[in-house]
C-alpha cells in the first residue's frame, strides 16, 4: 500500500510537471505581452513585440516543480477522502486541496515569476534570466525574490478555487449526461479550457496588481502596499480598463493552457493507471 501511495504521489509530480513545461514553452510568447500590457511604463516602453522569449530560462528552471508541487498537494490532499462524486463534501474537498495546491507551488512559483517578469519588460537584449536573478540578490536580498508572495498566493488561490472545482464539476456533468460513461482526455482539455478562461478573467484584476508590484522599484510605495490597496491604487490609475489590462492575452493564455495543461495531466495520470 506504502508503495503504490509513492508510486501514485511519483506520477502526480511526473503528470504535473510534464503538463506546466509543455503549456510554459507553448504560450510563453503570449504570458509575455500580458505582462508588458499591465506594467505601468506602457506595453511600446516594456518592449512591445520584441524579444518575447526574454525570460524563458527561468520559467524552464521552474515550471516543473511549480506544477509538480501543485499536483502532489491537489492530488495527495484529495486523496486522503473518498466522496461520492457530486456530493457536497466532495466540492468541500476540492476546494480545500486547490487552495492548499496553490499556497504550496508559490513558494516556487513566486521567484520565478519575479525573474521572469523583470527579464520580460528588461529593454537590455544582454540581460539573461540569471543575470537578472543575480540582480535581484545583489539589490534585495532573498526578499527580493518572493515580493508580491501574498498577492501571488490570493490570485492562484482564487483562481485554484475557481477552475479546478468548475472543471470538476464540467466532468462530472458530462459524464452524468452520458450515463457515466468515463470522460476522455480531448473532453477533459476542452472542459478545462473553458474553467480556465473564467477563472483567468475573474482573477485578472489580482494578476495586474501583483505584476506591478513585482515590477516596482525596491523603494516605491506600490511595494509596500497591501492587497486591496494594490487594487484601489490600481483602479484610482484609470478605473476599470486599468483593472482588466492584459485581459485578452491572459485569458487566451490560460484557456489554450488549461487545454493543454489538463489534457495532458489527465492523459499522463491515465497512462500511469494502466501501466501500473
């Protein structure tokens, strides 16, 4: 029993993470416009069109144990309860696990993201991921490398809470409305496409907030502010459409991602089933 939990726990990292290296490397280019979208010195100034591979080192070093992280958390937690599919408790269950998957894969994700995120709007073309990690040290210290944790934690959090249990719930429906017949990996990417444009688009206000703080000079006030003064100084610097910057490539991002992403977890964790 030991064994088949370590085995089972060892394809939950290997289908996470296979699943966040392939949706990274595939959209990188469009994560990249959304960022320069939402940083305050202007899509043209953060580089526009231009290097929009600029980044891409960091995200290889962490999207695996990002995801994996995610997954061994999801799954291992899930894992624990056996409710009937659709019940109440069942919902009650996910929620937790997303949740607590988000939390736990920010303490990778959250470095990441900052070096990623400063390579993406950096005008220098020398500028590689690792120098920009040594910056980062050198400037703030540890510190430096998980600001806007909290606020990457409410987003992914939120979002976690919005797209797992949707995409749950969209599996379970249509495969209540089949008679129960199981749910294939191509119906599990679709479903998942759509859970995760609604939560990509619920959640951009958060992600717009926390790219600015990320973006931020170590000395500015935007760094210091809490979550929900990060949304009014957002909103208070242009209103709604301030809210909702990036918005379409965000969602695009996240939809085509989610297809991606869920498909292949799903096939992945399939695969180990059968072969096990």
């Amino acid at each position: 029993l030991l064994l088949n939990r370590v085995m089972s726990l060892f394809f939950n990292f290997l289908a996470g993470g296979l699943a966040g290296l392939v949706v990274d490397l595939v959209l990188f280019p469009l994560d990249t416009l959304k960022t320069r979208l939402q940083s305050e010195q202007g899509f043209a100034k953060a580089g526009g069109f231009s290097g929009i591979y600029r980044g891409l080192g960091s995200v290889l070093a962490g999207s695996i144990p990002s995801a994996a992280v995610f997954f061994i958390t999801y799954e291992g937690f899930k894992a624990q309860f056996y409710p009937i599919p659709g019940s109440p408790q069942e919902a009650i269950i996910q929620v937790v696990a997303s949740v607590l998957g988000a939390v736990a894969a920010c303490v990778v994700r959250v470095p990441v993201e900052v070096v990623k995120q400063r390579s993406q709007v950096t005008l220098d073309a020398s500028q590689t991921s690792y120098s920009v990690l040594q910056d980062t040290l050198r400037k703030e210290g540890l510190p430096g490398l998980y600001r806007g944790f909290r606020i990457t934690a409410v987003r992914d959090s939120a979002f976690s809470l919005t797209e797992f249990p949707l995409w749950e719930h969209f599996k379970y429906m249509y495969s209540a409305a089949g008679g129960g017949a199981p749910v294939t990996p191509g119906v599990s990417a679709s479903l998942g496409a759509v859970a995760g444009a609604i939560a990509g688009f619920c959640t951009t206000p958060i992600d717009v907030a926390k790219t600015q703080m990320m973006l931020a000079e170590s000395d500015s006030l935007t760094t210091r502010l809490g979550f929900f003064q990060s949304l009014l100084r957002v909103y208070h610097s242009g209103g709604l459409p301030a809210l909702f910057k990036g918005a379409l490539p965000r969602v695009g991002w996240i939809s085509i991602g989610g297809f991606i992403f869920l498909g292949v977890y799903d096939l992945a964790l399939d695969y180990s089933k059968n072969n096990m």
